[in-house]
C-alpha cells in the first residue's frame, strides 16, 4: 500500500513516510502559485473565488438566473462555466506550466455545479449550435473534451479528483462526469471522502468498496484521500485501515503532522512484538 499527502506546505513533500505528495498550485480561492518539482501538482479548474469575484459573467446560472457561488446554500466556493474558452485557456497554461516542472499533474474541481447547470446565454447558444439534442449529453462533451485537451499538455499520469458518488449516472447528471469516457484519459482517479471525525467507518467502507468495483469496470486505479486535520489519531488509523482495503492508494489531506503520526503508529503495530522476559 502506498501512502501520500496533499498540502499547501512544500517542506512536507520531502518527508519520508510519503510515497507521493499533492501539492496545491491553484486552490478554489484562485491564486495559483509556484509549482513545486518533487510533486503532483494540483489545479482546481473550474472553482475559482478569484475569478468570480472579478467577473461575474463567468459564474453559472440555473434556469431562475441564481448563480452557483459560496452565497447559496450547499456551495462551499465559487463555480466557473466550463464553456468559457478563455477561461479554459487560462487553466491549460497553469496545467502546462506543472507538467514542465512534474510531468504527473492532478485536476481538481472538473464538472458542473450542479445538475440544474448552465443556463446563461453563452451556454444556451453554444447549446444550440453543438448539434447536440441532449443538454446532459452536451454538458458531458464539454467536460470531457476538455479533460482530453488537459492531457495533451500532460506527458506523465493525469490524476482526475471525482466527488465520492459511485451510483452510476449520478456523477454524469450532477456534473457532467462520463466516466467511461474520461478514463480513456485518466491515469487515476481520486475520490475524496472526508469526514470531520471518522468516529465510524462503515460508510466509509461501502464508498471505497463500491469505488473498488466501479474503477474496476472502468481499469483505472483510484485513490481515496481521507481528511486529517485535528481527526483523532484512533480513528484516523481505522480510517487509513478500512480504505487501504479498497483503493490503491491512501492520501491524507492537508495536515501532514497528523498523517506522519497515523503512519508512524501503524508501522510499530505491524512489527512483531519482542519479548524480553526470562521466563521459567
């Protein structure tokens, strides 16, 4: 089983105890920085506070015209219309940049705010002139088309981060996801599935387990990355346990110190204990 990090902090891709480290270069807030050589470099595509705040033509809008930002219930950052080519343009030149540094790069936030998105006049005319009579099916073209283009501009693996709903077809409905096609693509695939506490883990056990027969139909290798910040040790060593069961790869999310101990603690309980004692 191999083991990795996702951070912010460039020192922590050194550390030892990691096989890979993911390395933020563009978060959800929108400020891409430096991308760091001994990592996976990551770029959240098409959530960006940034560049919503700035213009706000480019974030989605459902049929009643609300847009898919941080202010409405259920979103945690702000979305970008994938049919923006200028936009999309903006991120291949981030995503050429990490493949010059590391030719592995991981996309972060690819898809669609939701099922009842996009209704803007750019996306209902661009919808119009694909030829296309299915929106789900033209909302799915755009996301794969565009996570093809990504890989011409990536010469090592190709990580693609999916939201952890393993139903078929929910992904294609809610974000325009076709698995099936993208794994064409896709080197990897990441399910994050966090939890605040992992005080139980059987949910977490069907996730990875259903992941585990969906990656297989599709012959790509996925990852689950559990959340470690100020997640008890115990519990997060179950965590790590239950999804190592699954997945190819275990990561741990943005608290390095807390997944150096959990690694730590699960190797000293695999040696075998030495008994020092002079019996009879």
């Amino acid at each position: 089983m191999e083991y990795g990090v996702v951070t912010r902090n460039a020192e922590e891709l050194e550390w030892p105890e990691f096989d890979v480290g993911f390395y933020e270069v563009k978060s959800v807030a929108g400020k891409p920085s430096e991308p760091e050589p001994e990592a996976v470099n990551m770029v959240s595509c098409f959530a960006d506070n940034a560049a919503a705040t700035g213009n706000p033509d480019l974030v989605p809008e459902d049929p009643e015209g609300r847009k898919a930002t941080r202010e409405r219930d259920y979103f945690d950052w702000d979305y970008i219309d994938p049919s923006v080519a200028d936009y999309k343009r903006g991120l291949l030149d981030i995503i050429e940049d990490c493949a010059d540094v590391n030719g592995d790069v991981r996309l972060d936030d690819v898809g669609w705010p939701r099922g009842e998105f996009c209704h803007c006049d750019r996306c209902d005319e661009a919808f119009a002139d694909s030829g296309f009579d299915d929106r789900e099916a033209w909302r799915a073209e755009v996301i794969t088309d565009f996570v093809a283009t990504a890989r011409e501009h990536v010469p090592g693996d190709l990580y693609l981060t999916v939201y952890p709903d393993p139903y078929p077809g929910h992904l294609y409905e809610r974000s325009g996801l076709d698995l099936d096609a993208l794994a064409e693509y896709v080197d990897e695939f990441v399910v994050p599935i966090y939890d605040m506490a992992y005080s139980t883990t059987y949910w977490l056990e069907i996730l990875a387990s259903a992941w585990a027969d969906r990656c297989e139909e599709l012959d790509t290798p996925f990852s689950v990355e559990l959340y470690a910040v100020n997640v008890d040790l115990d519990n997060l060593t179950k965590a790590v346990r239950v999804a190592g069961e699954y997945s190819d790869r275990v990561l741990f999310g943005y608290d390095a110190s807390q997944a150096r101990a959990t690694l730590r603690r699960m190797d000293a309980e695999s040696r075998p204990g030495v008994d020092h004692g002079g019996g009879a």
